[in-house]
C-alpha cells in the first residue's frame, strides 16, 4: 500500500510542476529523399529508383533492421546515405545496394561515421570516408566497383569481409587501417596512397594484392599474381614493411620497382614462383629481408640489383634459385639447403649449402 501511494505521489507532483518521467524517443520511419535529423529506421526494403536515397544531418542512427536500402545503379550518380558537413552518424544492420556511392558525402567534406553489421552491394563506390574518422565492423562490401575509399580521413575497419569488388580499398592521404578482416577474390586488393596498416588479415585470390606505402603484419597473403610490389620514382618511393605474414601460392610474392623500399621480417614464403624478386628497370631500392623462410617456391631469393641487404634468410627446397642475389650486401646468419640450383647461395655466404 504504501508503494503504491509512492507512485501516486510522485506522479502528482510531476504533474504540479515536478520533473516529468522520460519517454522513449520513437525513431522516424525512413523514405526516400528524407533528409533525417533525429533517429530513423526502415520498416522495409526502401526502393529508390531515381535521385539519392537518405540524407542524415546532425547527430543520428539510421537502423536498417535488416532491411535493404536499393538504389537506380551502380551507373548512376545516386548517393544512398548522404552524410553531411560535421555529422555524426551511425549507420547499422542491413543492407545499402545499387548506388554510385553507397555512403558518402558529394560535397566532400568532414563528417564522422560508424558503420556496423552493413553490407555494400553492387554500387560504384560502397563507401567514401572523407576527412574525418570513419569506423567499421563487421561489414561486408561485395561486388561493388570499389569496396571502400579513404580520403584524407583516419578509417578503420575490423572483422569485415570485402569480395568480388574490382578494388577491394584504396587510400589517398590519411590513415586506412585493416584488421581482423577477409579479402577474397578482389582483383585488386589494398591500393594505398599514403598510410595503411594491414593486420591479421586474409588476402586471398586476385591480380594484385597490396600497392603503395604500407606496414603488413600478421596477415595472410595468397593465390595473388602478384603479392606486394614496393614501387616508386626519385625521389618518392613507397615505403612498404612486413612482419610475420605468410605468403602462399603467389605468382611474384614479394618485389620492388623502380625506387621501391621494401623490409620484410619473419615471415614465409611456399609454393610462389618466386618469393623476393627486382622488377626489370629497378635502380636505388631500399632492401631488407631479414628472418624469413622460403621453402618450395619455383625460386626462393632472386635479385639482379646491388645493395639488397640479407640477414638470417632460410632457403630450403626452392626448384631453382635458393639466394641469387649477387652484389647483395651479407648481413650473415643465411642458409640454404636442397634447392634445385646450385650454388645454393650467389651473393651471399650461406651455412648448409
């Protein structure tokens, strides 16, 4: 009795002039052409076929519910999610499809997003993160021309999956960062213009797996024509280093072009044509392997560029070439044993040969 009479009370002096108990905001329901300001969700596929889709502004969630944000094409210059200047936004659980760009802002300036549980399908661009910070987990981006483009911006993404894009992710200034993730028959995987870190990811399938200026640790790259190529022309270069990752299956798993400086530590390299190579044309490259293991590759080491510095390598069973890099600079510590041709080592003094 006497909770109720609590209740009573409280709700009477609420009424007098008290504070009044909180309700529940009610999300909007999103349609086409909306421009939202306040929480907002789909109650079902929303099928846009002419001019963008959804326009958030302010600080909002767009909750998809599962739900598919369809637009006129990939062709077209629809953008699905338009975020806009100094936004804030969090956009989750469904499905955007079928647009020029699928989140993004066309006027090119900052906002701040976070994306969760969304998957991009078959548009131009699934997502372009512009100047601000821009997260992502547990997303998938698939079959879109571009994946994901970072401009300027600190992009993160995280346990996310990108498949059948013609370019997986690319990065023009900025931080892109790639962890926990799954890169599957993208022809192209990471293109990187200025800073990337790929960690404990899996590259699997494609032309070219990772291009430009970037730190790959604890990652997985295989079935690619062509792994990481360090390339550049005086005096910019890009400056590419690996740690702990394996390379499986690759035409050329590793090489440098042109400028190209390239560190590769502790890591292994199976059944690729050739683990490290120097492309034709490559003059005042930066070299460094250091600590790995090259086991049954058509050729382990081959290098025809002085100053490639060696330390530590393990060649072991290569059909051809073990270490063939003469006018290499023997850090020591290399060995090579049961390779195809002999000398096991050129360039360098190796033990077990």
């Amino acid at each position: 009795m006497r909770r109720v009479l609590f209740v009573l009370v409280t709700a009477l002096l609420a009424v007098l002039g008290g504070t009044a108990p909180a309700r529940a905001s009610t999300a909007v329901v999103a349609t086409c052409g909306a421009t939202l300001t306040t929480d907002a969700h789909l109650t079902g596929d929303l099928s846009c076929p002419a001019g963008d889709g959804l326009t958030l502004s302010g600080s909002v969630t767009l909750d998809l519910r599962g739900f598919r944000l369809i637009g006129p094409g990939r062709d077209s210059t629809a953008i699905g999610v338009i975020v806009t200047t100094e936004s804030s936004v969090t956009v989750r659980n469904g499905r955007i499809q079928g647009w020029g760009v699928g989140l993004g802002d066309p006027d090119q300036a900052a906002f701040t997003a976070a994306v969760r549980g969304v998957t991009f399908a078959g548009n131009g661009t699934g997502l372009v993160a512009i100047f601000d910070t821009t997260t992502v987990t547990g997303s998938r981006f698939v079959a879109n021309t571009t994946g994901l483009t970072s401009f300027f911006a600190f992009t993160q993404v995280s346990g996310s999956t990108f498949a059948r894009n013609g370019l997986a992710a690319g990065n023009s200034e900025g931080l892109l960062t790639i962890t926990d993730s799954r890169l599957t028959d993208n022809p192209r995987g990471v293109s990187c213009g200025d800073g990337c870190t790929i960690t404990r990811t899996t590259l699997r399938y494609g032309t070219t797996a990772l291009t430009g200026g970037m730190q790959v640790v604890d990652s997985v790259i295989a079935n690619y024509s062509r792994g990481i190529v360090s390339a550049g022309s005086f005096p910019l270069s890009d400056v590419v280093t690996v740690t702990g990752t394996r390379f499986v299956g690759n035409g050329t798993a590793t090489a440098v072009d042109g400028y190209g400086v390239l560190t590769v530590r502790s890591s292994t390299f199976r059944d690729n044509v050739v683990g490290f190579t120097t492309l034709p044309g490559s003059e005042d490259v930066s070299v460094l392997l250091d600590g790995n293991r090259f086991t049954r590759n058509g050729d382990g080491i081959l290098s025809t560029v002085a100053g490639v510095r060696l330390r530590a390598n393990a060649a072991v069973r290569n059909l051809g070439w073990g270490i063939h890099a003469p006018g290499a600079v023997d850090l020591g510590g290399n060995t090579a044993r049961g390779n195809g041709r002999s000398p096991q080592c050129v360039g360098v003094v190796c033990a077990g040969s």
